[in-house]
C-alpha cells in the first residue's frame, strides 16, 4: 500500500496542486488533499514526488521498437523472451506501462531485408508476447498487427489470430509507391537507397514491382475488420492520403487514423470521429521524415489526438514537453495524447490511462532536471517495476 505524495497530480483535464494518491492493492483508491496523508499509518509506504509531476502511465499503440530489440542487425536474431523482457526494462524508463507491439505483417519487403518481418518470425514473436501474460512481466504486452495487404497467405492466419485472442488492434497498410506515405515516387526512390545500393533503373524496376503486386481484395479486408470488430477490437487504417480513402476505410468500421498524410485529411478524420494518430519522433525532428504532416502542426490545428513512439519511444516525454514549451500547448492536453486517448481508442480506458479513484495505478513521477523531464518512478498495477536517482 502506498501514499504518493509533494506533486502535481496530472488528470484528464487539469492538473492538481497539493494533493496526494493513496493506491491499495493494483488500483487508486483515493484522490485527496496533501493535509489528508497524515491520517494515514506506517502500514503505507510513502512515496514523495519532490514537487514533480504525477502522471498516468504511457499507452503506446504504435510501436515496432520490439522489432529493432529482437533484431538489432537484419540478419541477427536474439532470442524472443530476452527481446521482450530486455524491450520492457527500457520502455519503462520512457514511461510505457502498456504496449501495443506493432509488428509488421509483409509479404516481402522493398526496403532491405528484416529477417524479423518473415511471417515464420512474426507469428512467433505474437506468440511469444501472448505468452507474457502468464509468466513475470512488467509492462502490459499488446500485439498491434500492421497487415500489409498485399499479404494474400496470412488472411486466414491472421483471422484466427483474432479469433484466439492473440491480436488486440489491427491496421490495413499499403505502401505501394505513388500513394499513402509514398505518394511522392523521389522520396520513395531516396528512401529504398538508404537501404541497398541502387542504380535509377534498378529503382524504377522495384517500383514497378511493387505497384504490380497482387494484393487483397476489399471483400477480403471487410471480412478481416469484421472478424475484428466482433471480438472487441479495434480497427486502424493506416497513411490516410484523401477524403476519399477515409470514406473507404469508415466502411470497415475503422475507429483510428494512423498517419494521415496531409493536414486536409487528418481534419476531415478528426470531424469524422476517428481518432488520428502521429508520431512523437516528428515533433523531435520539426517535421516528417518523408515529408507528410507536420505533427506540431496538426496538433496545434487541434486535429491530432494520439501520440506514438512509432519506433522512438525516448520521444514520447520529450513532445509532451517541447510542445508545451515551445507551441504553449497544456500539459493536460499533451498528457491526454499519450494516457486516455489511446486507452480509449483501443477501448481500455476502463482500467487504463487516466488518474481515477477505481482504476488501475499505473503512474509516472516526473521530475525537470536542467530543463531536461526525467521519468523517475514507474507504478504498474500498484507496484513499483522503475526508481531511479540523478546525481551531481
């Protein structure tokens, strides 16, 4: 049993001054005035804020940061259950308490060759998230399955996936050159060099190639988001490029815009309902990386609502913070593109992703060290998985 005390509570839409958390078991049980701690006995163990913040844990629904741990080389494979455990003693630092794995379902790859994205591998690093759940972990794991549609051999496998329970979101990709995140063919030319040397020619031929791809058809993607939909989850589209695909994907009964591409688009998802996704490395960087929407900006246009690690999850603290100080955006409003956002697009915000009496307690406390925001305690499910201490 704990009391946290000496912080600035971060809730939903405020952040609360001079008060205190009691947790008892894996929930908060109690919000209330820093004079009320006193009453309390020795039986509480009290945790002191030292005047920081107090925040509900990161929901990260998008992520393949798993990918880069288990497979630091493309050619090298570490062993699952070390990537996993080794994934989340590191997310924790960047306060994840709940992950959505994002691994790529492909047929084949264009952009170098990631032994980890052979469908062989993907099914079981799903297998071997799914296993956490019963054995010692941190983190809560989530699989988040991208499937690319071209990939004609794993519809049915990926159904029963769902149907067993062992994928919690799903999003549909297509990343044939000339459209979505590659509409620009010259980016997509200089994006594939970075990976292999290639001649123009050779270039043209791969894109070719890929806009020849047999893919899936839209019965067979309507058939997947209904099997989806069916089972609780929730469906993602992914690269938004036009009004008119998100008037395509909304027939899938899809709830969450990954990426919209333009600042057009991601307007007509956020007033079509849909919960819009961006990166927090964007905001890192000033910008996308392939030169689609600006994250700062669409948050500042108030048509993002979630924010991801994407495949940086050092990002997530430090956008909540640039774009505070930099953009005068609240730390309420930041705080919620990371925490209640994205538990209730993935429909967990019951037990997840806000501070409330009743719900779970996974919490951050964060302190500003030299203009620098340092995750210095991790809470999840009323335990203490992450503490650690700056010195001089």
């Amino acid at each position: 049993m704990y009391i946290i005390t000496n912080g600035t509570i971060v809730l939903e839409d405020t952040l609360l001054e001079n008060a205190a958390l009691l947790v008892e078991g894996d929930a908060i049980t109690k919000i209330m005035s820093r004079h009320e701690v006193e009453q309390y006995g020795p039986e509480y163990q009290v945790l002191d804020a030292d005047g920081g913040l107090i925040a509900p844990g990161f929901v990260d629904i998008h992520s393949d940061y798993i990918e880069t741990v288990v497979s630091p080389r493309p050619t090298a494979m570490m062993d699952f259950n070390i990537g996993l455990r080794e994934s989340e003693r590191i997310l924790i630092t960047h306060g994840v308490t709940t992950m959505f794995h994002s691994l790529s379902l492909y047929k084949e790859q264009d952009f170098g060759v990631k032994a980890i994205r052979q469908p062989k591998h993907a099914n079981r690093l799903i297998e071997a998230i799914n296993a956490t759940h019963t054995s010692d972990h941190m983190i809560r794991h989530r699989v988040h399955a991208r499937f690319e549609i071209d990939n004609v051999e794993m519809v049915e496998q990926v159904k029963e996936h769902i149907r067993n329970g062992k994928i919690h979101l799903i999003s549909f990709m297509d990343h044939t050159p000339g459209q979505g995140q590659y509409r620009n063919l010259e980016i997509y030319k200089k994006t594939i060099a970075g990976y292999s040397e290639l001649t123009d020619a050779e270039a043209e031929a791969v894109i070719v190639k890929r806009q020849s791809k047999e893919k899936i058809t839209f019965e067979q993607i309507v058939e997947m988001a209904e099997v989806a939909l069916a089972h609780g989850l929730a469906v993602a589209s992914h690269d938004d490029d036009s009004i008119e695909k998100l008037e395509l994907v909304k027939r899938l009964g899809t709830t969450i815009s990954e990426f919209p591409i333009t600042l057009e688009v991601a307007d007509a998802a956020h007033e079509a309902g849909l919960w819009t996704i961006a990166g927090a490395p964007n905001i890192l960087l000033g910008g996308s990386h392939t030169g689609n929407l600006s994250a700062a900006q669409g948050i500042q246009e108030g048509n993002i609502s979630i924010l991801c690690s994407d495949y940086y999850p050092a990002a997530l603290i430090h956008a909540i913070y640039i774009m505070h100080q930099t953009h005068g955006i609240s730390l309420a409003q930041m705080f919620r593109m990371l925490t209640i956002n994205p538990a209730r697009a993935v429909k967990m915000d019951h037990e997840i992703g806000s501070i409330e009496e009743g719900k779970k307690a996974d919490l951050l406390l964060i302190k500003t060290k030299d203009n620098y925001p340092a995750i210095t305690s991790v809470m999840i499910d009323g335990k203490i998985v992450y503490r650690t201490e700056y010195r001089r």
